[in-house]
C-alpha cells in the first residue's frame, strides 16, 4: 500500500470554534489528492490516510477517546476495502453513518473482548448483527492495548455514499 505521504497532498486547515449538537463536523479539514476530504471534531484527533487502488486505510489517534470524523468522498467511488484503525484504549462505542444506513459496534473491554454489531437503515429498527451479515465487519483488538481495527463491510462502500461519518467513545465515564 502506497503512503499518501510519496503522493501530491494538498492541506486545507480549517477551525470552528462552539460547535454544539450532534454531527456537525466542520472544525478541522484536511484535503488529501483532492479524492478525501477529512473533517475532525477536534484539532488534537490525529488522521493518517493511507491507500492503493483497491484500499484506503484510515488510522486515527483521539488522546480525549470521544470524537467524530467525517469522510468526503470527491473521486467516483470508495475504493473496494477499508480499514479503520481506533488508537484508543476501549471501544465501548463505534459508530458509522454511510447515507442511510447506520452501523454499531462495542467491544468488551478486556479478553476475551468480545463484541456486539447493529445496523439500522433509515428510521427502521435496530437488527443485531451476526458473522455472515451482509454488513458484519471484523474487528479486531491490536496488540499492546494500542487500538482495534475495523474493516467496514464491502456492502458499505458499495452503497457509494458521498460521506462516512465515524463517532466513537472509548470508555462511557
């Protein structure tokens, strides 16, 4: 996989001050090859793109372990896979919004670190999900109490939304 880093990078950086409510996500911008857009709810969260043809990766780092990103796609497509690597100590809640469908994960907070997954599309009802889903995504803790990643499900980025959105919260205080 090709770093961004040896690719053109165009950065835009842009603070908002108060935001208040949920999703509003316009504080921090970062425009990458003019395909990604990426918007943080905070200055100090910290956003590495990596990608290929078929594969973006997105390894964040949020040292308060509460946040929101944004994703704004600007070429024709997501690419087929995509990774999302949380550098945080818990993950009792992760969220991804793609369009209408919302997806939900936990993960227990010690071993066996088992986990829990919901979608919901639309205002419908929430559907626990299990291995084979169509939208079942892995996610697996890293070693050294330093993240988890989760590969989001290919019937995600298929669906083509113009945005991702990703809220998480590493432990409920």
């Amino acid at each position: 996989m090709k770093p961004l880093a040896s690719a053109p990078i165009i950065i835009l950086m842009l603070f908002h001050a108060g935001l208040a409510g949920p999703p509003q996500l316009p504080a921090e911008t970062t425009v990458v090859e003019t395909e990604v857009v990426v918007q943080v709810s905070r200055p100090e969260i910290v956003v590495t793109l990596s990608r290929s043809p078929e594969k973006l990766q997105i390894d964040m780092t949020d040292p308060r372990g509460i946040g929101r990103l944004k994703l704004v796609r600007h070429s024709e497509h997501w690419p087929e896979q995509m990774d999302f690597i949380a550098r945080l100590r818990g993950l009792e809640q992760f969220q991804v919004t793609a369009g209408k469908h919302i997806l939900q994960w936990s993960v227990r907070s010690e071993p066996p670190f088992s986990f829990h997954q919901s979608a919901r599309v639309g205002s419908g009802a929430e559907q626990e999900l299990t291995e084979g889903a169509p939208f079942f995504a892995s996610v697996v803790p890293l070693t050294g109490d330093n993240g988890f990643r989760i590969t989001l499900p290919g019937d995600i980025l298929k669906s083509n939304p113009a945005t991702l959105e990703f809220q998480w919260i590493d432990f409920y205080r």
